[in-house]
C-alpha cells in the first residue's frame, strides 16, 4: 500500500514537473516575442523622432 503511494506521489510530482516545464517555454518564447516586437518598435520611434533632411532654420537670412 505504501509503495502504491509513493508510486502516486512521484506520478504526481512528475506531471506537475512536466507541467512547470511547459510553462516556463512558453513564458521564455513570449519574453524573446515582447523583447523582439519592443526592439522593433523603438527602431520605429528611432526613426520617426530622427529627421531624414537636415532641418534649416526658418530664421536664416537671405
């Protein structure tokens, strides 16, 4: 009887291990995401705040 116990328990143990492992790639695969798609995005900004052209001053004299 004992040993059918402990044989649940590692069963149990096992799974809820398996189950931890999952997890945790699928949070690692989303971060990788969320840090690629961030990364992307700051380029996006990068190059909307950076003018293309120089700006010349609408104050210079002719």
């Amino acid at each position: 009887m004992i040993g059918s116990a402990e044989d649940g328990v590692r069963s149990a143990l096992k799974t809820q291990e398996e189950r931890l492992s999952k997890i945790e790639e699928l949070i690692s695969g989303r971060y990788k995401e969320l840090h690629d798609r961030r990364s992307v995005l700051t380029e996006h900004l990068r190059d909307l705040l950076l003018p293309s052209e120089p700006v010349q001053s609408a104050c210079s004299q002719s």
